[in-house]
C-alpha cells in the first residue's frame, strides 16, 4: 500500500489494522523501518490498531503492524506481521523542464511540453489554460506570444512552476 503526500502540507496519514481472534490477550505494536524493511523498530506508544503519523520531511517510511499474545509482545520473534504500508513524502518537483517549438509563424502548431510531474496545469495569453502535459494550441496568431507558465504536481501535492517564452512570427491574415 502506497499513500503519496506533500512535505509543505505536514500531512497526517492514518493507518488501522486487526488481528483476527487467536490469541488469549492479544496485543499491538506499530513498526516502522528507515532503512526500507531491513530492519524494524517499535513506534512508542503505538500499541492500538489504529496509528497516525504526520510527516514533514521527503523521504519514504515503512509502517507494519505486529501482534502477539500480551505476555509475549517483548518478543519480535513470538509476534505476527501485517504487509508493509509506504508513505512517500514528495519534496518539490526536480528536474522540472518546460520548452515550447518557439518561434513559430502565424498559423502554425504551437507545442508546449513539461516533464518532471505527475499532473500539470497551463496558463498563458488569451485566458490560456490546460491540464496535459504536452497541450498544442492549432492555428496560432500574434496574440498567442507571450509567457505559457506551468505549475507542475508531484503525486502527493507538492507544487512548483517554471515557464517558457512563446513567439509567433509573421503576419495575422483573414
């Protein structure tokens, strides 16, 4: 299980779990890894089914949930272990770029283009607006030049923007 969040929202994702009715006195104990499921510690304090961590920082965390019989919890050996939950904390979008096919003539396709997101809004001359990676707009005219800006979205939320110059070239003929 994946769960995607942005480090400028100090977002606070919820995990639950059960252990199905087996042992007498049954007991939790959330887990988490840093190092990506080589090792495990024990979350204090987390000994309900239900854990909530709030995460200011990119990285990616591992979560699990174990149970044991009560008297047994100390040991990790005598415990049972849920699948591993993941949460990636997305820093702000790198390795961004934003291009255009500028200049162009009058007339002509003009085809802009970003990467390094997972979502993308577009704004420009004219009111200009799209949600694609790489929009065109058809029949281009002088008013369509100026500065196309596009706000790049990682999976979890974070934000950035960068921009490219547009120029039409030529004249506008009716």
């Amino acid at each position: 299980t994946v769960k995607s969040v942005c480090f400028q929202n100090i977002s606070s994702v919820s995990f639950s779990g059960t252990i199905v009715p087996y042992y007498n006195n049954t007991a939790l104990q959330w887990q988490q890894s840093s190092d990506f499921g080589l090792t495990w510690t024990d979350i204090p304090g987390a000994s309900t089914n239900i854990y909530t961590g709030t995460f200011s920082v990119p990285d990616t965390f591992l979560f699990r949930l174990s149970g044991a019989e009560a008297a047994n919890i100390a040991n990790p050996g005598c415990r049972v272990y849920s699948r591993t939950l993941k949460v990636e904390v997305n820093g702000i979008p790198q390795g961004i770029s934003v291009t255009s096919n500028s200049p162009v003539c009058a007339g002509q396709v003009i085809k802009l283009n970003a990467d390094g997101g997972a979502g993308y809004v577009w704004s420009g001359p004219n009111n200009y607006y799209n949600d694609i990676t790489s929009p065109q707009i058809f029949f281009s005219s002088l008013s369509d030049s100026g500065w196309y800006v596009a706000e790049i979205v990682t999976l979890g939320g974070c934000r950035t923007k960068d921009s490219t110059r547009v120029k039409i070239t030529g004249i506008d003929v009716d």
